[in-house]
C-alpha cells in the first residue's frame, strides 16, 4: 500500500496541516484516501489532529478509526498514558492502520510529536515508520533555524535508512513583515525553502503558507509514495 509517514523536526511545527494538505490535493485527484493517526496526547476538543485529517480526507471510514489512541494530557504519549492509568498499546500502534489498506489508494499517517520522539513505551516515531514501511515527509515551522532543524531530521532519517520524499516548511501563523525585508518573516520563509532545496540535492522542498489549502509548489505526492522504495 502507498503512504507517506508525515513526521516533523519537533513537536508543533504544522504537521497536521501538511498532512491535511496532502489529503486534499490526493482526494482532488480521484484517490481515496486513508488518513491514521498512531497515537495523540493533548487531545481536549473536539478540533483534534485526528477530526482535521477525517475532514481533509473526506470523512473516510470512522474518526475513531483515524486515531484509535488519543490521551489528553499535554505529555508525550507514554506519559499522557500514563496519567490516565494506562498504556500505549504498542500492537495497535502498527495494526490499527490495516483497516485503512482495503479503504483507500493511499494512506497518509501523521506522527505523534517529531522523528525521535516517543509514541509509546518501546517504540519512537522513527520505529513506526521503519514498520509500517512508509518513506517519510519531514515538517518544519518556517522560522529562523529551518535550514539546520530540516537538514538535522533528513540526514537523521538517512542514517536509520529511511528515504525522505519532500521536506515541508509550515507557516504556523500568518508571517508578518515585507518580502523585500531580509530579516521579516516572510522573507525568511522564503529564503530558507530555497537554501534548503539547494542543499537537499533533488528532495522536493515545498511550503504551506498559514491557513492555505495547499502546499507550493504542488508535489505529485501519489508518485513520490510509490516510487521512495526504488530509489531509497
Ligand atoms: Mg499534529
């Protein structure tokens, strides 16, 4: 089954809104769509990583289904687990996505936190995506230290040899500032997506402005799913 694993250089750095911005544009060009989400802590309402992807995707399936493990305590998900009396299952971390194969075209999964943080007891975000055999899409927030934080998250992924498809740069507020200022925001976004594509050596380095529906420039991501094993 094509996936993509969508991990991030950190926690809170827009990963969600890439994710869904990847569902969109594959559902606008005729695919289903499956979306998981191994594991969430902070989960409080009802505006969860897990009903965003539902939404994006389509409403496939059950939002139970998206996200079958969810904690709301603000902790990684051991811990928010913990603080409830329980325990990441670390079997449903892997299986729970097997219900998405027989839905869907493709399955976008979304981590818990950044590529080495923790999603249960024994296993980091790094370990569910060797398992479930997925290429990864690498998150950063598109602020200053984008270059150093993105090229640390590939060349780490590189070394446990997992291909890396595209790296995105996630405005995670409206950026402030004039484009023609070279210390604003915006100019900073934009100047870190270019250095960092000249750099990344042919990884595809897209942005997704705040609020925006999709990420530029477009990326045929259906193709950079199933064509990562070959070229890994
Ligand atoms: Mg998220």
């Amino acid at each position: 089954m094509p996936g993509l694993f969508v991990t991030g250089t950190d926690t809170d750095v827009g990963k969600t809104a890439v994710a869904a911005a990847i569902a969109r544009q594959l559902v606008a060009e005729g695919r289903r769509v499956g979306v998981y989400k191994p594991v969430a802590s902070g989960v409080t309402t009802m505006a969860s990583d897990a009903g965003r992807l539902w939404e994006a995707a389509g409403r496939p399936l059950t939002v139970e289904q998206v996200c079958p493990q969810a904690f709301a305590a603000p902790l990684s998900p051991p811990r928010a687990a913990r603080a409830e009396g329980r325990g990441v299952d670390e079997a449903l971390l892997r299986a729970g996505v097997e219900p998405w194969h027989a839905a869907s075209d493709i399955v976008i999964v979304e981590g818990a936190g950044g590529l080495f943080s923790p999603a249960g007891d024994r296993s980091l975000n790094i370990d569910l995506a060797r398992d479930l055999a997925l290429p990864l899409v690498i998150v950063d927030a598109a602020r200053l230290g984008a270059i150093g934080r993105s090229l640390m998250a590939v060349a780490a992924a590189r070394v446990t040899g997992l291909p890396v498809v595209a790296v995105v740069l996630s405005h995670t507020h409206p950026l402030g500032g004039a484009e023609d200022d070279p210390a604003s925001d915006a100019r900073i976004a934009a100047d870190s997506s270019v250095d960092l594509a000249a750099r990344l050596g042919g990884v595809p380095v897209g942005s997704l402005h705040h609020a925006a529906e999709r990420i530029t420039p477009a990326l045929d991501w259906f193709t950079l799913a199933t064509t990562a094993g070959r070229r890994a």
